[in-house]
C-alpha cells in the first residue's frame, strides 16, 4: 500500500518555482528520505504533502486519502518534526505534552498513559518540570519527536532532525526511526547529510526543486556511475586478459611489473570472484581484489551535475 502519493507537486512563489513537478510514491513501512542540499525544495515538499502549504498544481494522497480535500483526517494518522523548535518555550516539558496529546484528541486515561511511555522512551523524564525553551539543543529534539508520536500516527515526517545536534544524537535518532519502522510506522524524512541518507530504504535526491534520481542507495550509485566499481593490482598488465569480459576499464596504471585498474561491472557482488577466477585462467596474477566504496554524495554530484 502506498503511504504517501504525491503527482506533479509544483509551488511557485511569485516568479520563483520553489517545486517543479514532483512526484514521489512511498511504500508504507519505509524509512523514505528526500536528500539534497538546502534550498533543494525539500521542506516545501513535504508540507505540501502535509497540506500545510496548497501546491500550485499537482496533488496528494496520504493512506488514499486527498490531503486538500481531507485534511482533519491526514492529520489524525501523521506525526510531524519540524526542522526548527516550534512548541511552546514558556511551557514546561510535561505541559506541552499534556497541551498536544489534548489537541490530538487523546482521551485522559491514553494521553496520561501515551505520556508515560514517551518520557521514558525518550528520556524526558527528568526534564518533565523544565520549561521547553530552557532544553538544550538535543532535549528539544528529543520532546519534539514525542509530541509528534503521541497520537501513534502511521506516517511521521521529520524535517532536517538531526541539523546541527552532535554526532552521538544524529546516531540515538536513525536507531529511533530504524525502530519505529518496525512498529510498522512509515518514516519521510529530509537531510542534507549525505551519509544520514545510507539508513534510508529509498530516497529522492532533490536539486533545485526537481527529483534528479530515486531509488535505494545502491541504486542511486549504480545509476551514477553505471554499475559498481572494483579495483584490481596485478602482476603485469591485465588489460589485453579482459577482451570479452564485462568489465569496462576506467583507470589504468601500472609501471610494467604491477598494475592498478579500475574496473566498472554491472554487479560487483556477482562480478568480482568469477572476474577474479577468470583472469588467473588467462594467466594474470591478481595481487588484490576489491569492490572500491562509492558515496552518495559522489553519486548526487554525478547526477545533478548531468542537468
């Protein structure tokens, strides 16, 4: 089923064409982040598709449902992070959870229990008598992923969750999320941290208001580069061995004794033993093998450099 459904998403500001025909469809129970730098579009996106903003063309479904028809009921099943702090600083911790769990429409008894189980999920315990706009950076972080849980909500989107909180925190939030995936909530979520992007099962790469690729992390590499790359050094050149294989050379060197090169092959998961073996039957000695490690970052620089 498809939690999220979003066709031709397009919001012009004046002149400015913020989003430019987005379309995106998410699977329910995925960890699907949009990536991209800021200024990408990516925040628009998404509060397009929470209805917060009215696209210029273009529409949304949320679990089937019309986001600008039906608004009320997307907002019962979908959980929302913010990227800046927006709950209400001169309340205490435990007062804007008892404030949203009302707003939410919790009855007593489950907003009392609901609030329980998120302190001390969320280690806010401590913190239940502190005014909000007295939390360090990280504690505010913490609380507002609670309030945005509170209600259970089946979709949870979250807007940059980790900018500018330390690396220890950005770590406690994807295994937060990587659990909430398996209570079967479904996770949008945006960063402009390329390595952040590796936890997701898919993602869009976003540049200047468009979707320059989708697909999971290793799709996004291969599309890049056109498959995987694997290194081999060789005693001697290895090249004239490779006629027939498929494997395209992409780097080269060697001093007459030993050689490096790069290799691109479709897969190197099935490639690089067989690759292996076949060379040393046409009487190349392979010193060493690898799958050479490509990042996403790399792989965004690729593709959106192409348009």
């Amino acid at each position: 089923m498809l939690a999220i459904e979003a066709v031709n998403l397009t919001k012009v500001f004046g002149g400015f064409r913020a989003v430019d025909g987005v379309t995106l469809r998410v699977e329910e129970g995925v960890i699907f982040g949009l990536l991209g730098p800021n200024g990408a579009g990516k925040t628009t996106t998404i509060r397009m598709i929470l209805g917060l903003l009215k696209p210029t063309s273009g529409y949304v479904r949320v679990y089937g449902i019309d986001v600008e028809r039906d608004r009320r009921s997307v907002l019962r099943i979908t959980g929302y992070m913010p990227q800046h702090f927006s709950l209400y600083e001169d309340l205490t911790v435990e007062e804007n959870m008892r404030l949203y769990a009302s707003l939410y429409g919790l009855g007593r008894g489950d907003a009392e229990e609901r609030i329980r189980e998120l302190m001390d999920e969320f280690m806010l315990r401590d913190f239940r008598g502190r005014l909000a706009g007295k939390l360090s950076g990280g504690t505010k972080q913490r609380l507002a992923l609670a309030v945005a849980l509170l209600h259970r909500p089946r979709l949870l989107v979250v807007d940059e969750p980790t900018a500018g909180v330390d690396p220890p925190l950005r770590r406690y939030f994807w295994g937060k999320f990587r659990e909430l995936k398996e209570r079967g909530v479904t996770i949008l979520v945006t960063t402009h941290y390329m390595d952040e992007a590796e936890n997701c099962d898919r993602i869009a790469l976003m540049s200047r208001g468009r979707v320059a690729a989708e697909g999971s992390p290793l799709e996004i590499k291969r599309l890049a580069y056109g498959g995987d790359i694997i290194e081999l050094v060789t005693a001697g050149d290895p090249r004239p061995a490779l006629d027939g294989l498929a494997a395209s050379v992409l780097e080269f060197e060697g001093d007459g004794s030993y050689s490096r090169v790069r290799l691109l092959v479709p897969d190197a998961s099935e490639a690089l033993v067989p690759l292996t073996r076949e060379l040393e039957g046409r009487g190349v000695r392979v010193v060493r093998a690898y799958q050479v490690p490509l990042s996403l970052e790399e792989a965004f620089i690729r593709l959106t450099s192409r348009g």
